[in-house]
C-alpha cells in the first residue's frame, strides 16, 4: 500500500536505534552525567507525557496526559493500589455504605492539608463539585457527577444546588447520597474532575465558575497532593516537587518528577536514548522490533483499556448521512493497519468499547467490507464518491497518527473514491478546534477513566461534554440510563450491548484500534506496575539500582 513506510526508511532508521542503543550501552565510555543517572542520585524522576498540557485545572483538563501530573498535585477521597488500582483511602480515612448502596459517608483525615497549610474538608469537596456543575464553567467532565443525587438536574438550571446529594455535618465528615447504586464509584473518585480544588486560591485570580482564570501556575497553584507545582515551562517541561505538607509525606520517595513534553515521539525516543528520560509516553512503532532486539529490557508492552477512532462531526456534508459515515467505517482495513503499522500488540477495534471490559463485549460490530461500503455510498447519492464534497482528517503532530492518516486515506480513494485532505496541528490547536466543533473528522483517543463499559458508552450521551460529534439518540440515552439502574451484570451488559449496536449503527465515529501501552522504561523505576487505565501512584514510585 502506498502509505505504508518505505522499507529502506524503515532498515534506515532501525539502523540508527541500534547504532544509539550500542552507543548509550558501551561500558567504558566517557560521559557527563545523564538527567536519569543524576536522577537516580537524587530520586528524580524524568518521564515523557506527550504534547504539552492545555490546563491545569482538574475541572477542566481533558488530555489523556493530563491525570499524571494532576494526580501528583491532587488527591481526592480514595486513591489507587499502585499494583491493581484497587480503591484505598485517601483525604478519606475510611468509608461507610448504606445498606440500599445508595448513601456513602467519608471520614476525613484531620491531618490532611493544602499546600499553603490549611485543613482540607469536607466543605471543600462540596463547594468544589458544585463549582464543576456550575453551567457556566462549562466542564467537559462534569457529567461524570451524575451519579451524584440532584447534580443532573443542577447541572442543567433545573434546581438549585440545595437539592444534590451532598452534606458535611462536619468539617471532617461528607455523607454522598447517590441517584442509583453505582458499583465503581469508588474507582469514579479517582477522576479528576471528583478532585477538591482550593477555591479561595482560585477566587483570587478571577471568578471560579468562569474559564480563563489562570490559577493553575506556578506560584499560584494551591494543591492538596504529594506534590507541589514548582515550575512549568510551556513546550518543555512541568516540574513538581515533594510536598512539606502532604498527610503522608514521610512516604514520599521520589523528591521531584518532570514531566517533559514532546509533539514528536522520535524526539521524545531520542531524549531517553540520550539518558533524559526515565520513561517515555509512546515509543514509534518502527523502533520496537529494534529495542526488542537490542534492549528488551527496556521494552515495555502493557495493557490499557482504550481505543484510537476519527470523530465524525455529523453537522458537516456528507457526513450529516449516517450511510456515508458507515461507509467510511466499513472501508478501513483495521487487520493492516495493526499488522503494518503498529507491532505492539494492539488490537483492530471493530466497535468502541474493548472487548472483555469488566465482563463485558460488545455484540455489534463494523467489520472490513468495502463492498457494502461501496454499496452505502452509491444509496446516500455519491457513487464511486462523485459528487461528496472532500473531507478533511484532522490529527495532532505525530509520526503515527500521520501514517495511519495516510492509509485510511487511501484506503478510502482506492476504494470508495472518497478525496481526504490530511491536516495536521499542534496540540492547543486541535483542543481549540475539537471544543468549537471546527472539524469534519477528528482524530482522537479515549482512554478508560474507570475500568467499566459505562467510562466507554457514556461520552456518547447527548448531554455528555465529551461527545463532541453533533449525534444524539433519545434511544441511546434511554438505554444507558436503564443499564445504570440495573444492578443484574448480566442484564445490564444486554443493554449496553443493545446501546452500542445502535451507536455503531449510526457510526457518529470510525474505530480504528484497542490500545495497548508501548513505552520505554529504565530499570532503575520502582514501583511501576502494568495496570489497564495507565495509573501509576507517585507516592508509590521511587527509582532503586
């Protein structure tokens, strides 16, 4: 296929690994030390996390990057076991569940602090929660709050805030009532947007419930996490350092973490074989059968619950026709993409949820078939393409995502007679772009936020702020509301199964691939553990021999 690799390119820049990896191994070699050999000294840990960030505010960060670093600067009631990210106390010392499942009471820690000193409490989870529902902060994550009593319909303008779930009848104690029993609520905690934030810090820099106030910085950020937020320099690195005043600081090994920020992973696979990176966020896909080679104990390959799809803007011509965006899905060649492109184990997606999530598979699928593809095109007006207005794919600056563009783009020229228009931009571009619904087709990501089909179905909801296609189906909210009111797993996999066949259906989205995890690792990381949402507790990481 003409987008594939060339391979002269291909043995040409396999060359050039193995030639780095000898060199960055060579005994004997004079060498300045390296950030990792200075950070193994110091207990500092260098690690890529892809583009830079847009936000530090957890209310309203959506990168998949983003929970590395918010989860060093905040902490919510429970965290994660580093090993199988099982939910164990955090501001909350311990808990309590109502015999209906339906009322949790928190027991916070008294010792417990903010970053400049003051107690955390359970005031400060409410006022926070209530600052993500406000409308017109705008949160793209504050749906996931409607498991919450009343927080719906606060969200939106149906009540007042009075009527949510919420009470502290102490500052040390939060009683939550839910709308319906939610079995991975306490996996729910651990999101970002269930983070306190410190609101009088937040007011001092502008109005809490509006965006564009810029207290997220260095120097301004007030955090309640094992770590503080010392520096950030955009385009290159955020630099976090141990909190004094963290409830389990003495627990703390690392001293400091940076994250440094790369748009291109061949540079960021270059940092690590330069020795500035202990991990890296991606490795490229024609670099692993080098480092499978050479270094495999550099290697690593885990699990993580996630699919890589094109989001289609269904507002747009053409693919306002759910025939045409069907078409589109069927005609990608998902086995060649996985088989040529990626080598890392990852799976061709032929619906969004992965198969086996919490028990759960999808019955649905959208299989490779370019004959019905052709069929549906032809029936929506546009035979053999004529006549489609040309479509634009829409992709952040990588190497990977620019290869897999270029083979649906033939795929879909070769066989539907569709013309795409690749168009790549930098990272704050693309958010821009995605919030304003300024795109045709969108490449994207979705990585679990808890280990459930309901953190895949749910950003589908025409009220989610993740959706972000212009498709909606009453039908489809109806059966996702009864799947979260059913407490039977077996009933309630059938209506997911129900939901997701009618959404593949509609196709407002192209899967393309089941991630898994492909990174670098020095061996001197401690305490990193292969785990399926890419959570790994900084409190519990450390770096050895």
């Amino acid at each position: 296929m003409d987008a594939m690799p060339h391979p002269r390119r291909v043995r040409a820049s396999l060359g050039r690994v193995c030639l780095g990896l000898a060199l960055l191994f060579l005994p004997g070699c004079e060498r300045r030390e390296t950030a990792v050999a200075r950070g193994n000294r110091e207990q500092v840990l260098h690690r890529g996390i892809g583009p830079d960030l847009a936000d530090l505010d957890p209310h309203l960060a959506t990168q998949s990057g983003s929970y590395h670093v918010l989860s060093a600067l905040f902490e919510g009631l429970v965290t994660e076991d580093p090993v199988d990210l099982h939910p164990v106390p955090g501001v909350a010392a311990r808990w309590e569940l109502s015999a209906d499942s339906l009322t949790y009471t928190f027991f916070l820690r008294a010792e417990a602090r903010w970053s400049n000193g003051e107690p955390v409490t359970a005031q400060d989870f409410i006022a926070s929660w209530r600052r993500i529902l406000t409308p017109s902060l705008g949160a793209e994550n504050a749906n996931l709050l409607y498991v919450i009593q009343g927080a719906e319909a606060f969200h939106k303008g149906l009540t007042g805030f009075g009527q949510v779930g919420l009470a502290a009848p102490d500052a040390h104690t939060l009683r939550v009532t839910l709308e319906h029993p939610v079995p991975y609520f306490l996996p729910l905690l651990n999101h970002p947007a269930f983070f306190p934030v410190h609101l009088p810090t937040v007011e001092q820099y502008g109005s809490a419930t509006e965006r564009g106030n810029a207290w997220a910085q260095a120097g301004r950020l007030v955090g309640n996490g094992a770590f503080v937020l010392a520096n950030w320099r955009r385009g290159q690195e955020i630099v976090v350092e141990r909190s004094s005043t963290y409830w389990d600081a003495v627990n703390v090994r690392l001293h400091a973490i940076h994250f440094l920020t790369f748009d291109s992973i061949d540079a960021e696979e270059r940092a690590f074989r330069a020795g500035q990176l202990h991990l890296t966020d991606a490795l490229p896909p024609d670099r692993i059968a080098a480092y499978r080679r050479d270094a495999p104990g550099l290697l690593r390959i885990d699990p993580l619950l996630g699919t890589y799809f094109y989001r289609l803007n269904v507002t747009r011509p053409g693919l306002n026709d759910p025939r045409v965006r069907r078409a589109l899905a069927l005609a990608v060649d998902r086995d060649a993409i996985v088989a040529r492109l990626l080598h890392g184990g990852q799976r061709p997606a032929h619906a969004f949820t992965p198969p086996g999530t919490a028990g759960y598979t999808p019955a649905a699928a959208l299989p490779t078939d370019f004959a019905e593809a052709r069929r549906l095109l032809a029936a929506a007006g546009y035979p053999g393409g004529r006549g489609l207005p040309p479509l634009e794919l829409l992709f952040n600056s990588s190497e990977t995502h620019r290869v897999i563009g270029e083979a649906v783009q033939e795929m879909w020229r070769k066989e539907l007679g569709v013309e795409v228009r690749l168009l790549n931009q930098e990272n704050s571009s693309i958010l821009e772009a995605r919030r304003a619904g300024n795109f045709q087709i969108l490449r994207s990501v979705w990585i679990a936020d808890y280990p459930d089909p309901a953190s895949f179905l749910d950003i589908w909801r025409s009220d989610s702020g993740n959706n972000l296609t212009g498709w909606s189906s009453s039908a489809y909210d109806g059966l996702l509301f009864a799947a979260a009111r059913t407490t039977d797993p077996a009933a309630r996999n059938i209506l997911f199964q129900q939901a997701e066949a009618l959404l593949l259906e509609a196709a407002p989205f192209i899967p393309i691939y089941h991630y898994t995890h492909v990174f670098l690792c020095q061996p001197s990381v401690k305490g990193w553990y292969p785990t399926p949402l890419d959570h790994h507790p900084c409190k519990q990481v450390w770096l050895g021999e």
